[in-house]
C-alpha cells in the first residue's frame, strides 16, 4: 500500500504559548517583582509586564529594568538568572488555560493533526507551565527560544518545530498573538491566526494575519480552510 503524501495529511498546528494558550501574565509578573524589589526597586503594575512580554526572558527582564530605573552595573546575564530563578518555582501558580484551549486542542489531536508549541520562553518552562496545566500530552514536540539559534520572528523557529515534529513536508498553521508569531509564519510561508485576547499591544486586525479569533471555540470555523 503506498503512503499518502504528506501535503495531504491533516495540517500540523503549531501554538504560541503565553497570551494564546494560557494567560502567564500573573506568574511572570510575580517574578518580575520579586526581582525588581530584590534590586530595590518599586515593583511594577499588571499592565505594565503586560507590555513587556512576548520576546523571551532576558528581553523581559530588560524591559523592566530600563522602565523601572536603568540598567544597574550588574551583568543582565545574571539578572536573567535571578528572574527565571523566582519563574520556576511559581511558573503556573496564578496562570490559566484560556477558555475552550483544551476542548479545541483535544479534538485537533483527535482528528489527526499533530499539535506543537512554539514559543519564545525557554523550553523547560514552558514544559513545567504545560504540564502543570494538564496540557503537556497533547503536543508532539515544545520548542522554546532556547532551542534554537534563531526564535520568532525568525522562521527558523517555525521550521525547527516542524522538524521536531516530524511534519516537514505537512500543510501548516500557526496559532499566536503577536506580532512576532505572524512574522515567523509569514516567512515560513505558512497562514497564521491570531487571538483577539493575548498580549500584543497592537490591533490584532492590523497584523496581518489571516484568521483573527476571539476564543478557541471559533476556531475550527473560522480556520476551517487552513485544516
């Protein structure tokens, strides 16, 4: 029996994670603040760690600094550190599953299609953050902005988390809610759906991407063509 090509298997699904899979904003500003009063400094509002997610830990952390007074002489090598110190061990104390995440992934999964995260944040966190949310079984491969030389918005990342899926080859879509996950799909010649609900600070409707959904449950609608 010949096999099917793989262009017309189901589409392989690649996720964003914090601000599209699961709102990570309390925990992650809980650790910001942990370090910004550890380096005496006030600690910072909601909407403001909001504002400065979404290009890794050390871009994070380099955020606040700069907003919360300047770079101290310290190395940020180490400040980085410190922060994902306080992360790991309050990584999904406050964070939630967005609505309808886990209906929708369970029937993508079902219908064949293989799941995968793609994410600035590092890998073994983002791993602890799925894993503690009860996410962690349903995706084939989790490849953070430490996995590879170069992230989002970089297609590389696209393509290395297809790779590690075994999906080369696959028609694919990627789900986000940035500006960086609509560029790295974008480059990697992939469509691209974006949340209404995540964290960019921009119009959604304004990115450029193809699909733009307002919950998980008008997915399979609304991305219907791209699955």
């Amino acid at each position: 029996m010949s096999q099917l090509p793989p262009s017309s298997l189901p589409s392989a699904i690649l996720f964003d994670l914090d601000g599209t899979l699961v709102d990570s904003l309390p925990d992650l500003a809980w650790a910001m603040n942990q370090l910004l009063v550890t380096l005496g400094r006030a600690p910072a509002t909601l909407a403001a760690v909001r504002s400065w997610v979404g290009d890794g830990a050390g871009v994070l952390v380099e955020r606040g600094l700069l907003a919360s007074g300047g770079l101290p002489d310290q190395p940020l090598a180490d400040i980085v550190k410190q922060f994902l110190a306080f992360y790991r061990g309050h990584a999904a104390v406050d964070s939630r599953v967005y609505p309808g995440v886990l209906k929708a992934l369970t029937a993508l999964k079902a219908a064949g299609h293989p799941l995968g995260v793609c994410t600035n944040k590092p890998t073994d966190l983002s791993r602890i953050v799925l894993r503690e949310l009860g996410l962690d079984g349903l995706f084939s491969a989790v490849i953070g902005g430490d996995g590879v030389e170069k992230r989002k918005p970089h297609p590389e990342h696209v393509r290395a988390t297809l790779a590690s899926m075994q999906a080369e080859g696959r028609r694919a879509l990627m789900i986000g809610d940035s500006r960086n996950d609509v560029a790295a799909a974008k480059a990697a010649g992939i469509p691209v759906v974006m949340v209404s609900f995540g964290y960019c600070q921009d119009a959604p409707a304004a990115m450029g991407a193809d699909v733009v959904i307002d919950s998980f449950a008008d997915l399979a609608e609304k991305a219907a063509r791209f699955l």
